[in-house]
C-alpha cells in the first residue's frame, strides 16, 4: 500500500467501527463530509502525483480532526476501538502536526516498524540487495535451522538433515535479531547450542566469532570484508594487528605510539583507536596511508577485532570453502519451503498465524525426510536380502 492508500484504508475501517458504538446525535458534524470521503469514495489513482500528495495531506487533517473529537469525548460512555487505536497509529507514524496543521513526515523520517497494510500491522517493510538484484516485501521474516550430517550421502540417498528450529520475526528486523531469537526457542525447548554451527555472513561478528569462541563452540562462517572504500589507502587490514596487546605494526612496520579505549555509552561496545605519531611525518608510504590534511595515521579497530582479522584470513583458504559446503543443505530446505510448502505467502493475517503456518511447514518437512529415510532404508535392506538370496 501507498502512504495515501494506508492513511485511508485506515480512516475507512475506523469510520464504520466509531458509527456502531457513537449513535447519530454524537457524531461529530464533520461526519458526514468523512463518511462521503473514506467509506464511500476511492481514490483516483490516475490523479497526478501533486493531486495525490494534497490527499495526502487532506486525510492527515481529517484524521487530526477526528482524533481531536474522539478525545474529547467522555470515557464513560465512549472506549476507542481497535481500529480507532490503530488510526492513532498510523497518523503518529506518518504526520506530524505543525501550527494545528497535519503535515506527512518526510521518508526519511518514517520509522522502520511503521504499520504498511492497516490489515495486517504487524507486516512491515524490508529490502535487501541493491540495483536490479533488489528485493522488497512486506510481511515477516524466517530464520531456519537444521542438523548437518558430516558423512557424505550415497546415490539416491535422501537427506538426513532435520529442522530443528524456524523462527518468524518482524521483516524490518535483522538477521542476527532473528538469530538471538531462534537461539532463545531452541533453549525454550531443551536443546542446547550447536558445538559447529555453519552460517552465512550476515550471521557473522567479531562479538559473534568472540562469544561462541569463550564458550568452546565453532561458528562458521564468512566475515563481511573490511571496506576497502577509505579513498584508496590503507585499510585496517594492511596493518598487523594485535588487540589485546593494544599494538599494531603498520604497512611501513612501525608500532602504533599510542592506544586509547574507547567506549560506546549506548551500545556498551568497546573499540580501540590507535594512534602512529611522529613516524608519519618522513614515511614514504605516507600518501598511501593518510589523507594530506592529516598529521599522522589513527585506526579505530573492536575489542575482538583479532578473532575478526583471523576469520578474513581462513575464508581465503581452500580448507574454509570445502568447510562451508556443509552449510549448502539449508538452501535447499529453504527452497522446500517456498516451492513444497509455500512460506514465501502467508494465508493468514498477523505475526502469531504466519509463525503458526511456518511451525506447520517445518513438520511437514520434517514427518516427508523421515518417510523418505524410512522408505530408503527399507530399500537397502531388501535389496541386501535380494542380493543374499541370489548367492
Ligand atoms: S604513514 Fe604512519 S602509519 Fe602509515 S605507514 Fe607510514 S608510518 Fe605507518
């Protein structure tokens, strides 16, 4: 939905809600110019854009009137609806008011978890990937996880990996969000953390990488790359790193000649920056390292940068790739869900039914690879006795 379609889809379903609980001598006297409006009347989307921006703006104002009027009525014999409370909502999240005026906040002031569909508010928006590989839905997000048997199957052999887990979650939440998440269901139901857990990058951090490391466990998986835009120089993977020595050696093999702690007051995250002096003023590498308006180099690394630095090195390395071919099973089960089982739609409304549905495609998964185990076993065995019996 459009913002326009949203704000009055919204006002059409408040509308008739507030007319069966307010009686006709109570309706406001705007009334019938909103009911005329929003119930009975669509828009004309072959308005250009000015006309449907000053619709825009018109259903703002009709809605700041109507909430006007509703708070002032009396509590006693007046409780706002559920689509009144929703009404509410959605003008917070798109208008705001200026000099008794509603005016519609601008993009890039909208929030992230605003309601998309006042059908389904719990739906909102995400988008991934850029140019033409990018992909927007609104609705949920899922995060699965499955077993991953290390030997190798046999022809024709089905699968033996089974879904342990399927999360759904808001889709403007992140992936690591949804990965907090399934880790919370799977300690719900009694299973502990994986000892090996195969990923793909955006599960990957160096608090990450650090957390599973303290706990004995392996997390695998690629680390994003460092950028490499820092205006054609150095990047902090030139440089030798060694964080908890609070040292580092640059591309020239100078030490760092200072280290200062840096702490993030909202977030708790801990960084180091460290600081090259005096080296830098006669360094030949100097244009290469530091921009002209600069003294000397400084470099702003995490606390578990280290474990980070360790995991982009293994990643090159034939032995990580042939590792991560583990992790392929899940693209798989994730196309069985989508082409087998249709997650990619859901057939109800609401966060609580679509995790239902999903619940409901895992098992279904599930009880198909187990008959399909089953089935296959009893294949071998009778034609190991098919083979006996010939001898
Ligand atoms: S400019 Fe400073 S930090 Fe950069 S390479 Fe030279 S000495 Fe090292």
């Amino acid at each position: 939905m459009s913002r326009l379609d949203c704000v009055r889809e919204s006002l059409r379903l408040a509308l008739p809600e507030l007319e069966g609980m307010v009686g006709p001598e109570a309706r406001p006297v705007f009334w019938l110019e909103l009911w005329e409006r929003y119930v009975e009347s669509q828009t004309d989307y072959r308005a250009g854009s000015e006309a449907l921006a000053r619709k825009l703006v018109e259903a703002g104002t009709d809605t700041a009137r109507l909430l006007e009027w509703a708070r002032g009525q009396s509590r006693d014999h007046f409780t706002p609806g559920a689509q009144l409370t929703l009404l509410e909502r959605v003008f917070g999240e798109q208008f705001e008011m200026s000099q008794s005026q509603a005016a519609p906040k601008n993009k890039g002031e909208l929030s992230s978890d605003r309601v998309q569909n006042p059908h389904d508010p719990e739906a909102t928006y995400a988008v991934k990937g850029e140019g033409k590989k990018k992909k927007e839905h609104v609705g949920y997000k899922v995060q699965v996880a499955e077993t991953v048997t290390q030997a190798e199957l046999g022809p024709g052999e089905p699968t033996s990996n089974f879904i342990t887990g399927i999360v759904t979650h808001a889709a403007h939440q992140s992936d690591p969000a949804g990965a907090e998440k399934m880790e919370a269901e799977q300690a719900e139901m009694g299973l502990e953390k994986p000892p090996v857990q195969y990923v793909d990058a955006a599960y990957v951090s160096a608090e990450k990488l650090a957390g599973a490391q303290a706990e004995g466990r392996q997390l695998i998986g690629p680390a994003l790359c460092a950028p490499h835009n820092n205006g054609g120089r150095f990047t902090a993977e030139s440089f030798d790193i060694e964080v908890e020595q609070r040292r580092a050696l640059c591309p020239a093999g100078k030490l760092n000649t200072q280290c200062s702690r840096l702490e993030n007051q909202t977030t708790g995250q801990v960084s180091y920056r460290l600081e090259w002096g005096q080296d830098c003023q006669q360094c030949p590498l100097r244009a290469q390292c530091i921009g002209p308006d600069q003294s000397h180099r400084t470099l702003v690394v995490g606390e578990h940068h280290t474990v980070l630095q360790a995991r982009r090195k293994e990643q090159k390395t034939e032995a990580f790739a042939k590792e991560m071919k583990h992790r392929n099973g899940i693209e798989g089960t994730q196309s069985e869900l989508v082409r087998a089982h249709g997650i990619r739609r859901a057939r109800y409304r609401g966060l609580a039914k679509v995790r239902l549905q999903n619940y409901f495609a895992a098992a279904a998964c599930n009880v198909k690879r187990w008959i399909n185990r089953k089935v296959w076993n009893l294949k071998q065995a009778s034609s190991v006795a098919a083979v006996g019996t010939a001898h």
